[in-house]
C-alpha cells in the first residue's frame, strides 16, 4: 500500500540530512517545506518536497492536505501510562488545602496507586491502559516511553511491564519500557528504605533484565524518596544488565541528581523544576537530554523547567507529559507544547523541536522517528485548516488534529 499526501501547505521538521537531536540556538530552527508533498510506501517516508517538483504520478491513496499542517507525530518520552484506576479524590484534596507531600505521607500517592495497580488483574490493567494508549494516539502520539512504578513488589512491577510490551505488540507501536520499581518506599518497608533498595536491586531488577521487560531503568530521586546513595547503588548495578538510566531529577528540590545521572550516561534527566548552575553545568557536554514535563508544573502549581534558562547554555530540551494519574492525570501533547510556549516562552519552532525529534532521542528513537526523513517511519499529524503551526500551541484549548497516521496508515 502506497499513500501520498499532497498540497501540504507546510510540512514541518523536514530533514533531509538526519540529525538526532537539535540543541540551543538552533532549536529555535524549523525546517520546513510550504507547498509540499510526502510520498509514503507501507509504513516508510520515501519521498518528500516541494509539490512544483513531484514525479510521482500516483499513488493507491491521495490525501489532498490542502491549507492543512503535516508534522511528524509527538514522541512522549516519559509517561507512566499504566496505572490502575484515578487519584481523583486526591485532586480534590489539594485544592482543599493539602499538600502533594502531606497526601504521600498519609499513605496516598503513589501508594495509594501501587495499592491500586495490585488489586487489578493483568488483563484489566491491559484494558484500561490500552484506553489510554487508544486516546493520546488519536491525540498525535506516535512514539512513547513507559515506565513502571505502581507496582512495588516484584510480582506487580513485572505485571506493569508485561502491560506495556502486550501494548506494543498489539497495537505495533514504539513503546519503550523503563523499569522504576524505585518510584516509592511501601508501606512494609517503611524504615527500612535499604532492605527496599535490595529487594529492588538483587530481585526486581535481574528479573526484569532477564525476562527482557526494559531498556531503561530510572528513580525517583528526591528528598522523601531515594537518595543520591540509592541513586548511585542503583545505576551501577543496572550497568551490569545494559540498562540505561533515564531518572526523575530536580522536581522539588536540587541536590546532585543531574551530575549523577550523567556521571552514569543518562539517556535523560527529567523534571527539572528546581535546577541550578551546577546542574547545567554537569549537562554541558553529556550525551543527557533534560526533559521538561510542564503539564506535572500545572496540575501540581510547582515551578516550570527553566527551558531557556538550558537552551541559552548551548543544551538541547525535550517535552513529554509524565502522563500519570497523581502529578499529571493527561497524555496530551498538545497541552504540552501550547503550556511550554505560553508558560516557558519557548518559541513554537523550539516547543516542536522539543516534542518531536528531542523526545525521540530521549528515548533512543531518532534513528527512526522524530522527523520527516526518507527512510523514517510514517507516523504523522494532518492538522485541521489552519493558518499555519503557530495556532497548533495558540489555540490551547482546541484540537487542531484532523487525522493522525502511524505505520502508514490513517488510524
Ligand atoms: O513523575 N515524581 C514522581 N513520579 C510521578 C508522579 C507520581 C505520582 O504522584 O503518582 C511524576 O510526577
Ligand atoms: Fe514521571
């Protein structure tokens, strides 16, 4: 099957010598093609450019995209889209007047998911999660990382993994799994955060490498949580199943997570609300993509990354959700690259950089999504008639997707 798309008004993100990630200044560049066309072959960009210079004569399918916006679909490179149930009793709470922390120190947050997500049977956590998957696809997700976490005993962390690849091989999608079975200490472990970290590290973790559940592994690291001594003992035992670190950093307090997770090659450092010029500079000249999760700084009112703060220090910027029923109980991308302009002042140029090819390196996707490169994978946004892509961030509120293609093929 063949499908063209032709009288695109601007096509967006077109590269034709490929990169892997942009970074500083040059986030703020856009390649793009206006009056073009994008000829694709089963699931694979084979063709682009300027309509005037199309030699295509046919295709099995034409999608006439004229006034329309085709971009290469969003690569979410942090979620933890698996979960059970909702924490919207919580919500309620903090708007009340508690805290997000005084709600995890009475047993909710994510114990109250972890107690959740045990309760629930594999398949019933399948159902619910492929939902959710079904959802943000049709919302221009074409590419996603997912972590496990609400899980906390062996049995339940392999549980959510095994969701998240049974999701991948049902739907044929690119999903990266990343195993975080240091996202919380359980209540029977309480006290005795050490005898957690070896449950995690000499059970949870060879099993997980064995049965092939994960490509990355992360923490959460942060005061009240796991520390940089649990973080270290962490990393350094991963390295021995080729894990790559990919870790939750800076999202209420600043204190070495960075450096460290560069010191282990992180593929990524996410959160980084609170970050200071030490942390940049552990970032400057590291293969580390810092993440920025901006819908978590809304739904939780905590400050935003300081995305310009990085680009002006020559660094590269990634945008994902952190899709997750306490901190961020949305998938949506779009949110993301509308409140990381309107709430970051990142330029549109650089919010779609971000959302796109940046995302895909943070998790280990550039080679084949990210971009409109010939040879990359057809996963593609066709917005509605629209101006041009700045309205895409403008209009916040709207849905300005008309249809989203993935593997070729309108879903
Ligand atoms: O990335 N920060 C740690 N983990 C999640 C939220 C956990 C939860 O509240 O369920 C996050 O924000
Ligand atoms: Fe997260």
């Amino acid at each position: 099957m063949t499908t063209l798309l032709i009288n695109i008004k601007e096509l967006l993100q077109v590269r034709e010598t490929p990169v892997s990630k942009v970074s500083g200044s040059d986030m703020n560049k856009l390649p793009i093609l206006k009056n073009a066309y994008i000829y694709i072959v089963d699931d694979v960009i084979s063709d682009f450019g300027q309509m005037e210079t199309i030699q295509i004569a046919s295709a099995d399918t034409i999608i006439d995209c004229t006034n329309k916006v085709v971009l290469p679909t969003w690569c979410d490179s942090h979620t933890h889209l698996v979960y059970a149930g909702n924490r919207a009793q919580e919500f309620v709470d903090r708007i009340n007047g508690l805290s997000y922390e005084e709600i995890a120190n009475r047993g909710g947050g994510i114990l109250n998911s972890a107690k959740k997500l045990q309760e629930t049977s594999e398949d019933e956590l399948f159902a619910q999660s492929a939902k959710r998957l079904e959802e943000v696809m049709q919302l221009g997700t074409g590419a996603i990382e997912i972590k496990s976490g609400y899980g906390l005993t062996t049995e339940a962390e392999l549980k959510m993994l095994r969701v998240a690849k049974r999701l991948k091989e049902t739907y044929n999608f690119p999903i990266k799994t990343t195993f975080l079975g240091a996202h919380a200490i359980p209540a029977n472990y309480k006290g005795n955060q050490d005898g957690y970290m070896d449950l995690v590290i000499n059970e949870m973790l060879p099993k997980v490498a064995e049965q092939n559940l994960a490509e990355y592994v992360d923490i959460f690291c942060e005061k009240g949580y796991f520390t940089l001594e649990d973080t270290e003992r962490l990393l350094k035992a991963a390295q021995k199943y080729k894990l790559i670190p990919k870790i939750h950093v800076n999202q209420f307090n600043a204190f070495g997570g960075v450096a460290l997770g560069v010191k282990y090659n992180a593929l990524s450092v996410d959160h980084l609300e609170e970050l200071n010029d030490d942390d940049i500079k552990a970032l400057q000249g590291s293969k580390t993509m810092p993440v920025a999760l901006p819908s978590c700084s809304y739904f939780l009112s905590i400050p935003y990354t300081p995305a310009r703060k990085l680009m002006d220090a020559g660094l590269p910027v990634a945008l994902a959700t952190d899709y997750n029923p306490g901190s961020t109980p949305s998938g949506n991308m779009n949110f993301v690259v509308s409140t990381a302009c309107i709430k970051m002042k990142m330029t549109p140029e650089e919010a779609i950089n971000a959302a796109t090819i940046n995302g895909a390196y943070a998790m280990g996707l550039s080679e084949t999504h990210g971009s409109i490169t010939v040879g990359k994978t057809a996963n593609l946004i066709i917005t509605k008639e629209i101006e041009s892509y700045n309205v895409l961030p403008y209009a916040f509120g709207d849905n300005n997707i008309e249809n989203v293609i993935i593997n070729g093929k309108i879903i």
